[in-house]
C-alpha cells in the first residue's frame, strides 16, 4: 500500500508538489512537476498495486457559479481558524471541463467515490484544515504568498511548518520525512531561501507530503474523519474537527495577548516525540530547536494555563487589587522567529530551548502604580524570582517616555514544585508582564501600530513624538490615578455606612471604607474580595461594621504582620482575613466558605499561634 499526495496547480504549467509514503509511512518520493505528463512519469512506479491518493483540487465541479456545497460546509467550520475554501465553479476557466485533479485520477486508474473500497483511490483533501486539526492550530500557518507577507514571515510560517511536519515522525500514524535526502534539501532551502519564489516551489512539496499523509491518517482513522459533500456535488476529505478546539482571537498585539486557558490539544495525532532516524547530514539546530518546541507545545499550553491558575490564586490570597491574569503559549511560528535570530552574523541562541525563557508568558494588568510593585513582591515571595527588569525605569533613566512594563521570570519554589499536581511544571519558567491598564493600552496600540510595517518613512519622526507624547501623558495620568486612590482611601473613613434591610450582609463598598480606617496602610482589595470576605463575616454572625469594630478591639495587627512575615504588601481583605483567623481559629477553618483553601488556612493559623 502507498499513499500519494498531490499539490496540483490550478494553473497548467505551475509547479505541483508530489509526494508518496510507503505502507510504514515513510516518505519515498519527492518531486515539484510542471506537466500532467511529468506528474504521471513521477508516479509510474506505483501505476500497479494497492494505493489512496490525496489530491488538493476540485474533482468534481457540476455548479455554474458560486461554492460547491462541500465548500460552505467546510468553511463553516474551518472559516475562523483562516482554513476556508477557495470557491470551484464551472464559470471558471480551470473547471470548464473536466477538472485537471478528476483528468490526473482517471489517467492513475482511481475510483474517485470517497465512499468507495476499491484498492486504487483518489480523494479530494485540502491542506489547511487538515493542519489546523493535526497540529492543534488556532489559525493556520502564514506560509502561502499574499499582499503584504514579506520573505521574512513567510520564511519563518513555512520553517514552522516544516517543523511541525517532522514531528509527526512521533505521531500516530507516524509519517518519516527525515531519511528522505530530497527533504533534508527543501528544509535547508527553506531555511536559507532569499526569494519568495524558492519558497513557492517548497511550499508545494510540503503541501504534497501533507496530502499524502492525509491520506494515511484516513486509512488509520477513518472514524477520525470528515467528508464534506458528496460524489454528486463535490467532496472534501480531511480530518475531523475536534470539540476542544477553537480558533485563536484575532488579537491586537503580540502573542501574550490571548487566552486566559488553554485549548486542550486536537484528539487527532499531536505529536509528543520528533526522532530523525540517522539522517546522514547533522540536523540544523535551529531546526531541530524548532521540532522539538512543536512537539512539546500542547504540554506547555497545559502548564501555561496552571500557571495561570496559580498566579491568580496567589493574587486573590494575598488580597491585592488588579484587572486581568492572562496567559499565552509561545507560537510555534514566533518560537521559530526568535530561534533563527542572529547578532553580528552569528545565532543569538546557541540553545533556543533552553534560553528562549518567554514560552510561557504571562500579564498581570493592574489599576495603579503602588499595585504593580506589590505584584512584583508577591510574586518574589511566593516563587523563585530569576530575573527583574522595570522597563519603564530604563525608558526613564534614558531621559525618555515610551514602553513601561515590569518584567519578572519565574519557576516554582521547592516547595510547590514538590507538590504532585504540579510536579510537571518544575523546571518550566514563566515570563511575567506586571503593567497597569494604561500602560497595558500605550504598548498594546504603540506594538499594533508599529508592526504593522506600513508606517511610511516620511511621517515615523512625526509619530514617534506623538508615541513619546502620548507616553508622558499617561505617565502623569497613572500618577493621578494613583493620587485619586490615596485621597479616596483617606476620605472613605469619614463615609456613614448604607444599611439594607432586605441583605444582613454588609456592603462590599461599606466594608472597603471601614478596612480602609482600619488598615491605612494597607492598599485596596478587588470589589468581588470584599463581597466574599462579607459571606464569610455572615457566616460568623458579623452582620454590622459595629460588630465587626468591636470584633478587632484586641487584635494587635503589628504582631499579625511580623508572625506573619509579609514581604509583600497585603491588601485589605488579607489583612482582615488574618484578623479573623486569629481571632477564631480553627472555627473560621471550618467555615463552609473556606472548604477549598483549609489547607493554606490552617498553615497560616500555626504562623499565628507562634
């Protein structure tokens, strides 16, 4: 049994890709041809004998004008991720007559009924989808030629491809394309391409090989597959899109902009391992940083997301104020831009996998200033810190306004790391973004603006003094900010508590003005943290700020804290949370309301009790 992929051109004498897997799935043949006559020379060898060809082209095109339903179909499902189909219809020139892919089939002796078991078969497939559902994608790969793409990213989204391809020497069913001396060529001239057109004539080769392994992963798991259409209306095969998987949001900024989870990976074959069976040239390490890193991409999405998780928790106990915990997964696509980088003419990685410390990246976006650097602190005392940058410190120290943003990188401490549940993520570091919301909006427009790389050459002086100007603006915006909270916090003291009859709870908002009183150095809490402090109060029979004044009489909050031994600053909820933990023990333990977390409770109550 072999499976053939086929790349065909719509045009007549443009280059198709055309490739061939054996029964092992190990890849044989590996040609670009121009001529129909040349694609049937290059398959003479498997004209006999069992095979499934994948082809991209329309097979079948009975309609005048518009999509083939199988089209609209498709596209309904694969539109978001950028997979759609390109409409086929007989007003065309290309599919006039008998369509060129339906010509190719015939002269290859193939029953091109997707529903047929006959031993020589065609099928139409379509390669982007397909790359979307094997590779856990969240938008398709960049690599094909279109208005405003530079060699550059199509250089890199191909390279990325390449890589995500060799992977699937791991996967099941396991296709090899590293033996094969005509691969190790086209990955080296796709590294080393400075024309677009070297990458045309790739691009369809890797295509071809998709094709073909579509083709195997159909025989392996039909069950796994999808054919939009029909024999009579026109069809297209192509792996099933799984449940778990979305498309990626169309952000505005860089990669760390999107999901607060991550997306479970495919059910399809992901790889896990990448292996080249003894290739007879030393792989680029670039290249093989790039395959390892699209093999280990779903684990991370994983630990990405509990990363997530942990830091919010710790926020949340901690009591300190902020707007958004988010997090992203390095891009297979920006891991391989940044890996190919070079300083001086030489790699800026000797090791990508090692020294790109961003492929996990995280954003804590808070509301003022003070918050940023209690943020910072936290994160200091609760993990291992390995590295600190204030950039906005260095704008400043330049004599300069622009991107302000605290950079920290961080790993689990030996304590958590010891824990089961997140054994996993030990050794994995996260590179935290700690910025405000206004310095979050200046670098998300100034960074959408600039990269995309149509700012004419003539008017950058101009904007780059309107980017100063409006920097310094929300510099002196963030300091008023913080200003208005400290003079709001001072005044809240003063305010006559709201009574409502209908709620025995107090107010979140009654209960921040009197914490305020209470602990003035303390900084402010999210509005949710006082409402579930205020359920916990209720719990205890606190039901008035009167109470709950007379409540903290006793409490000596200087040896709270120095039992305690903040090197952060807790916000307001903490620190009457404590309160109350020294006050009732192992009573407010118990609480129905602080079931998940009495593990951490009843360590900080030792804390307390000296």
């Amino acid at each position: 049994m072999h499976y053939v992929g086929i790349d065909l051109a719509w045009g007549e004498r443009s280059p198709s890709g055309v490739a061939v897997l054996d029964a092992g799935g190990h890849l044989v043949h590996l040609s670009a041809e121009s001529t129909d006559e040349s694609i049937l020379a290059a398959l003479a060898p498997y004209r006999d004998g069992p095979v499934l060809v994948g082809i991209d082209a329309p097979l079948v095109v009975p309609n005048a004008t518009g999509n083939r339903p199988c089209e609209a179909a498709l596209n309904r499902d694969f539109a978001a991720f950028d997979a759609g189909a390109h409409p086929a219809n007989t007003g065309k020139p290309e599919f006039a007559g008998t369509p060129r892919g339906a010509r190719i089939a015939k002269a290859l002796g193939l029953d091109i009924n997707p529903a047929s078991g006959r031993e020589r078969r065609g099928i139409e497939v379509y390669p982007h989808p397909a790359t979307v559902v094997l590779f856990g994608l969240g938008r398709t790969l960049k690599y094909k030629q279109r208005g405003g793409r530079d060699l550059g990213q199509l250089r890199e989204a191909l390279q990325t491809l390449v890589g995500h391809v060799e992977a699937l020497a791991g996967a099941e069913p396991a296709m090899v394309v590293t033996e094969h001396a005509g691969w190790r060529e086209l990955a080296t001239a796709v590294r080393t391409a400075t024309r677009k057109s070297q990458l045309r004539v790739a691009e369809d080769q890797v295509d071809a090989v998709l094709c073909a392994y579509v083709a195997r992963f159909a025989t392996a798991h039909p069950e796994r597959m999808t054919t939009y259409g029909d024999l009579a209306t026109g069809y297209i095969v192509t792996p099933a899109l799984p449940e778990g998987l979305v498309p990626t949001p169309r952000a505005t900024a860089a990669p760390a902009t999107t999901p607060t989870t991550a997306v479970e990976p495919a059910p399809a074959p992901t790889p896990t391992t990448a292996v080249a069976p003894e290739p007879r040239t030393a792989p680029d390490p670039v290249q093989a940083a790039v395959q390892a890193y699209a093999a280990q991409r779903p684990e991370l999405e994983r630990i990405t997301a509990q990363y997530v998780a942990l830091i919010t928790g710790l926020l949340d106990d901690a009591g300190i104020n902020y707007h958004a915990v988010t997090g992203r997964t390095k891009s297979v696509a920006s891991f391989a831009g940044k890996a190919g980088r070079t300083v001086d003419g030489r790699p800026a990685f000797s090791d990508p996998l090692r020294e790109i410390t961003d492929q996990i990246g995280l954003r804590v976006v808070t509301y003022v200033l003070s918050d940023v650097q209690a943020v910072v602190e936290l994160l200091a005392d609760q993990l291992v810190m390995l590295g600190d940058r204030d950039m906005g410190l260095e704008t400043a120290q330049e004599g300069r306004f622009g991107y302000s943003s605290r950079h920290v990188l961080v790993a689990l401490d030996a304590t958590r790391s010891d824990d089961a549940e997140l054994a996993h993520m030990r050794d994995r570091t996260a590179s935290v973004q700690v910025r405000t919301v206004l310095q979050h909006a200046w670098a998300e427009f100034e960074h959408d603006i600039r990269y995309k790389g149509s700012i004419p050459e003539k008017v950058a002086p101009d904007l780059d003094r309107r980017f100063t100007l409006a920097a310094g603006l929300l510099d002196l915006a963030d300091r008023e900010f913080s200003t208005i909270r400290d003079r709001l916090q001072e005044s809240m003291t003063d305010q006559e508590p709201q009574s409502d009859e209908t709620d025995p709870r107090i107010s979140a908002q009654d209960l921040a003005a009197f914490l305020a009183g209470r602990f003035t150095d303390a900084g402010w809490s999210r509005t949710d943290h006082y409402a579930w402090v205020s359920e916990l109060l209720l719990e205890l029979g606190v039901t008035s700020l009167l109470e709950l004044g007379e409540l903290l009489k006793p409490v000596d909050s200087a040896v709270i804290s120095e039992r305690m031994g903040y090197r952060y600053a807790p916000g307001a909820v903490r620190r009457l949370d404590d309160a109350l933990l020294w006050v009732f023990g192992d009573r407010y333990v118990m609480l129905h309301g602080n079931a998940r977390r009495r593990e951490a409770l009843r360590t900080r109550l030792a804390k307390l009790s000296g």
